[in-house]
C-alpha cells in the first residue's frame, strides 16, 4: 500500500496563503485545475450567454453522490497543502460561504444578474446604480 502524501499543517497552509503572491499563485492553479475538471455548461440567453461549469449533482447533503470539495482536496494534497485552511482562506478572499468546487469559479452574482436580463430584459445592476432599461 502507498504511502499517503505528507500534508502542511492548518496553520503553515494559512500562513503560506496569506501573502498575496502566494496566494494568487494557487488560487490561478487551481482555478485551471478546476476548470479541466468539472463539466462545462454553456448557459444561453436571449441577451447574454455565457459560460458555468458544474460538477454535475444537486448540492445537497441527503445526495449520496454529491462529494462536494473533491477537487479542491486532490489539488491542495498533491501541493501539500491543508484542504481545511485552503478552503477557509478561498471563502475569506472571495467573501462568500461556499458549498462545493464548482462555486470557486462560477461568479454566481454575475451569472444571477445575466439570468435577470434574459427573463426580464432589465439590467438590475447594484446596489445604488441606476437601472438600465433596454
């Protein structure tokens, strides 16, 4: 049986992505390590189209398929990073919860305004920006 992969601790990973430079580095990585991983979807609109990727399942946690985090642990052990502290400093940076890999590339507040446009044919923008009727 093969060894398993000796992993940094929670702290040392943290620590390692706090610095801006190192951190762009792995978040760039990984961003093209998911990107050849999960399945991309083309979303179409009569305004906008654009493109998500997806891993596929329902994000739920009575989905027994579902194995949410799966790509974001494969890429942090082969760097030997600690999944745990590299998920914390990804929803740190981003702002955001998130539940699963395919959410780390998709800007969902982006796609959800495109998805607003197309239904409505209103731009609804931000918060505090005039609307945008076409």
């Amino acid at each position: 049986m093969a060894k398993p992969k000796p992993c940094r601790s929670y702290e040392f990973t943290g620590d390692i992505l706090e610095h801006d430079g190192e951190y762009k580095k792995f978040f760039r990585g990984l961003t093209e390590y998911l990107k050849n991983k999960l399945q991309r979807v083309e979303m179409k609109g009569s305004r906008h189209n654009y493109n998500q990727y997806t891993c596929g399942q329902l994000h739920d946690k009575r989905n027994l398929d579902w194995k949410p985090w799966q790509h974001l642990w494969e890429y942090c052990i082969d760097l030997e990073f600690d999944p745990y502290a590299a998920k914390d400093a990804i929803e740190e940076r981003l702002g955001v919860k998130l539940e699963c890999d395919c959410q780390i590339i998709n800007n969902e507040v982006e796609n959800r305004r495109k998805d607003l446009v197309n239904v409505f044919g209103a731009d609804f923008g931000e918060p505090g920006r005039d609307y945008d009727f076409f």
